[in-house]
C-alpha cells in the first residue's frame, strides 16, 4: 500500500467531475487497486473507490502533464483515466512495475516476459541518434529545457538525467531504464549532449559507459552547441567493396575500445561471411558507412575473465568482454551487455575464423 496524489479522468472520479489533485491511500490487491480518503493523517475506511485492472492499460512514465514526471495513467476498459502522481521516481517505478503484474497475473508467460525486460539491455540495431536528437529538439514533444539549480549555481536551459531517460522510454527509443542510460551515454560520447553542474561532470571521469550518464534528478545536461553545426568529415577509410559484399550473419550494439585514447565507444557490428569481415558503425552518423573493420581470416577470439580489468583495458568495465586478435596482431577489446551475448558473438565469430 502507499500514498498517491491523483487526478481523475473526464468520466468522474471519487464522485466529482472537477479536475483537481486529491490525497488518496492506495492498496493493490491481486486485480483491483482500492483507494481511501485520508484525515488526519489516517485512511477512512470504507475505501472511496475501486480500480478494475483487467483489462486496464499503463503508461509509465506518463509526461502528459510538464510539472508532473512522476505520474503513472491507467486506462480501463471503459476509457476512464486516472492519472497517480508518486513521491520519488523509484516509487512509481515500484508501483508501475507492481500494477502491471497485477493487469497481466492471468499470463503467467507475459509476467516473466515483464520481469526480464525491467533489466533489459538490447538496443534495436538500426537506432538513429540523429533523428532521436531531433525529437529531443521538437517544441511540442521534444524534452523541456529550463532553469535548474544545483549547490547554490543557476544552470538555464537544462533538463535532468531521470527526465530524460523518462523521455527516451516513453517515447519508445529504449524499453528499460538501463537501455535509456546506455543510449543517454552514447549521445554524449558522440557530442550532441553534454553535462552541466558538480554531479554530471563528475560522472563522466568514469570509464564505464553505462556510468557515465546518470539516471538522477539532481544531475544536468543541456544540449551540445555543436548540435546543428556540420560535422567536420574525417578522413575515410579505404573500404573494398569486397568487403562489404559478405552475407550479414549478425549485428547489433557492443562497446569497444579504442586504440588511442583507450575510451569505450557503442558502435554497431555487422558480422560478414564469404568473405569473413567483422565492420562497425558510428550511430551518430547518418551515412551507412563503416568507420572501421578487419578480416577474420586467422583471427583469435577469446573471453575475459570478469574478476578484475584485463591488462590492456582502461576503466571501470562492467564485464562480459571478450577480446578478437587479427592476423596482425591488432588487439580489439569489446563489450557486451550480457554473458549470453558475449557467448553469442564469440560462437559466430569463431565459425568464420
């Protein structure tokens, strides 16, 4: 049970047609929601009303109302809405993901499918950075920049770290919270975001991607000034068509390191085969065009242990990485986001060396 601020739907609620914000006791219980008027600090019992959850409908984060992220809408069978405002964002999280249980307990199958996409990490392999960050500038759907303080300072033209991850998911870009912050970090690495304040720059002296960007609402971001400007074109790499003329065997979003500054970098892998060729993509650029690849024909590829940072890696990795040796020697270290992906690019890669 817990308390909530609501705001009922056009159809009435707790008898009234106004729309105003009322203090009400909420208990679930298996597919029904029941929720009390508080006095004195104390629920009044009988309950003042019920909640159906068969066949009701959720949407967390809900971001119909600016000033209020922290709403969760439920939707019943006959259209009516309720829109419940939690205190903290962990709260309605909690709540959310307890409701939505409930709306689905007769789908055993479908409550299981829910409990591994809360921790889900995939990102779509054809995400486009570019068209996210121009939603992102939208003035009607767009995430809403404005003053924020942070110790004492003025920051103007700001948005949080969880507002944004709110953002990314209700917008459909990423499914978890964890996926949100990954693709977060990856709009900063390639410079469209940046982080404003004490917290967000201190976050980003990790090494860890996925700690880079903080899920937080005390952390600011603005947007990059160089967001519109013209990328300057660096110099292309010398791509055969050859090389690109190889059946796509797999693909999808891992983090490598680079060879210099020795930071961590999603990119996209497309693995090829006849001729075996591993390439990987820039997702800020819009051009389907390798930034870089190598052929797998006397290549090694191996895991590394997750206790402690291999030599040869920088920062502080989250795990699951393996390693691809060339034939010249060229050494690659790359991340996945589970053992069981690891697993997956290590078995195909092996077929093709």
């Amino acid at each position: 049970d817990g308390l909530f601020l609501c705001h009922p739907g056009w159809s009435g609620f707790l008898g009234h047609i106004v729309h105003n914000w009322k203090v009400r006791w909420f208990i679930l219980r298996q597919n029904t929601l029941v929720y009390y008027k508080l006095e004195g600090g104390r629920r009044v019992t009988p309950p003042k009303g019920r909640i159906l959850l068969d066949g009701c409908t959720i949407t967390c984060p809900c971001l119909e109302y600016e000033n209020r992220p922290l709403l969760i809408k439920l939707k019943t069978q006959t259209s009516t809405e309720y829109f419940l405002e939690a205190c903290s964002r962990e709260e309605r999280d909690a709540w959310a993901f307890e409701i939505t249980g409930a709306i689905h307990a007769g789908q055993p199958g479908k409550v299981q499918q829910l409990h591994s996409l809360r921790n889900s990490f995939k990102l779509p392999p054809h995400i486009s950075l570019h068209r996210i960050v121009d939603k992102m500038h939208d003035s009607n759907t767009g995430i809403r920049s404005s003053p924020n303080m942070e110790q004492g300072s003025t920051y103007k033209k700001t948005f949080l770290g969880s507002s944004l991850v709110d953002w990314l998911i209700s917008n459909s870009f990423t499914a978890s919270r964890l996926e949100a912050v990954t693709l977060a970090s990856m709009l900063m690495e390639e410079n469209f975001l940046r982080p404003v304040g004490v917290r967000s720059m201190g976050a980003i002296r990790s090494g860890d991607l996925a700690e880079q960007f903080l899920d937080d609402s005390t952390a600011l971001y603005t947007f990059a000034e160089s967001y519109k400007k013209k990328i300057s074109p660096k110099e292309e790499i010398s791509l055969s068509t050859v090389e690109l003329s190889g059946t796509v065997v797999k693909q999808g979003y891992l983090a490598k390191q680079g060879h210099k500054r020795k930071n961590w970098k999603v990119r996209r892998f497309v693995l090829r085969k006849d001729p075996a060729f591993l390439h990987y993509y820039d997702p800020s650029k819009e051009e389907n065009r390798p930034v870089g690849g190598f052929s797998l024909r006397g290549s090694l590829v191996s895991a590394l242990e997750d206790n402690g940072v291999p030599t040869g890696v920088k920062g502080n990795v989250q795990g699951n990485l393996f390693k691809v040796i060339t034939k010249d020697d060229t050494h690659y270290y790359i991340q996945a986001s589970s053992k069981a992906e690891r697993a997956e690019w290590i078995e195909a890669i092996k077929k093709l060396t």
